[in-house]
C-alpha cells in the first residue's frame, strides 16, 4: 500500500490554485531535468575540447636550446 503525499495549501489556495502550483512544479522538475542533460552534454564536448587543446599545445610547441 502507498500513502499519498499530503499538500497543506494556504487558507486563500483554491483547488484551481492548488492544480496550477503543481503544474508550475512539474514544468520545473521537467525543465530542470532537460538543463541537466543539456549540462552534461556540455561538460562532456568542454573535456574533448580540452583535450583537443592540449594536444595542439603540445604539437605547436617550440623548444629552443642554447648552446
């Protein structure tokens, strides 16, 4: 058996109040959810450019040595 949450509104809340502050909730956790994996995704293009840089560095590197 599952207990149900219980939502304690303000006195003034309607049940429309009450429909649209959950609606607003669920948009958030979505788009919360969407802007994480948009972040990861960055995070993960953000290392292959670091990676690419390094090796550029590496590869444009100029060493001179005195005699």
């Amino acid at each position: 058996m599952t207990t149900e949450p219980v939502i304690i509104p303000p006195a003034n809340f309607t049940e429309a109040d009450i429909v649209d502050w959950m609606e607003k909730k669920l948009s958030s956790i979505r788009t919360l959810s969407e802007l994480n994996a948009e972040r990861e995704e960055l995070v993960d293009k953000l290392a292959k450019l670091d990676a690419e840089i390094d090796e550029y560095k590496i590869k444009s590197a100029i060493q001179i040595q005195n005699e």
